[in-house]
C-alpha cells in the first residue's frame, strides 16, 4: 500500500457537487492499494499514519499524533499513486490491485483508522472525486508499506 498523507487545517472531498467526507484539522491520506497488499499491511499502514507525530507541540516541535491533537483523518483512494512511469509518457497501473480487491482493503483500511481515530471520513471508491483542503506547514509524507 502507499499512502500520501497532509497534514491539514481542512479539508473535504466530493462527488458530483455533493461534499461526501469533511474533516476539521487532522490529516488527509491518499490510499493506494497494490496488487501484492493485504490485511496486514493495512494493519501496519494505518497504526502507522495515526501515530505520525507531524503535528506540534508547545514548544513548536513536531511531537504530537493527529490522535493527541483530537484531530480527524479523511481518506480517500487513490490507485494512481501505484503508477509505472518507466516506460514511456503514459502511466502504466498494472501494480495496482484489482478493483474489487483494492476497494476491500480500503474498506478495511478505514475501520482500522476509525478503531484508532474517532473523527473520519472518507471519499467514495471508484468515483470521480474533488478534493479540497489546506495544507499547514505544508507537510506531506510519503508511505510505502514495501519500503
């Protein structure tokens, strides 16, 4: 699995003009699922974003989860981030998971992270979506569950 993930002031995503998901502060993780990826590297990918200390404290250093900050995660997939780029101008997606089984791991993937996080939400799998948010500081990290 690879996530991307923001730490945010806001943020929300839509489906056909109707917002579907909205978060207040907290963190807006994009989710790709691989071909390769199961239960447990949702497992591990989830306890992981939860307890990233990218948020700071009151001395201003980044010590704090978005658990800690009382914060919310919005999720939502996003096969293009298992995109092949070697060959080529046009991404190839064949590392990414098969619908159906992309979707069940990201189903799983949000139950993990509402058992952690009480403040979730998430897009719409498979849908055309918009995603607006404000990104503060900015932060941004990159996750790989095979790295």
């Amino acid at each position: 699995m690879k996530a991307v993930v923001q730490r945010v002031r806001s943020a929300a995503v839509s489906v056909s003009g109707c917002t579907v998901g909205h978060i207040d502060h907290g963190l807006l993780v994009y989710l790709g699922v691989g071909k390769d990826d199961d239960e447990s590297d949702a497992a591990r990918l989830a306890e992981k974003i939860c307890g990233l200390r990218i948020f700071e404290d009151a001395d201003e250093k980044m010590n704090l989860s978005v658990i800690d900050t009382g914060g919310g995660v919005l999720t939502v997939s996003q096969f293009t981030l298992l995109a092949d780029t070697k060959k080529g101008k046009r991404p190839s997606y064949g590392l990414a998971a098969e619908p159906r089984r992309a979707e069940a791991l990201y189903e799983h993937f949000k139950s993990l992270v509402a058992g952690i996080v009480p403040a979730t939400a998430a897009g719409v799998f498979g849908a055309s979506m918009e995603v607006t948010y404000t990104n503060m500081g900015p932060v941004t990290i990159l996750l790989d569950t095979r790295q």
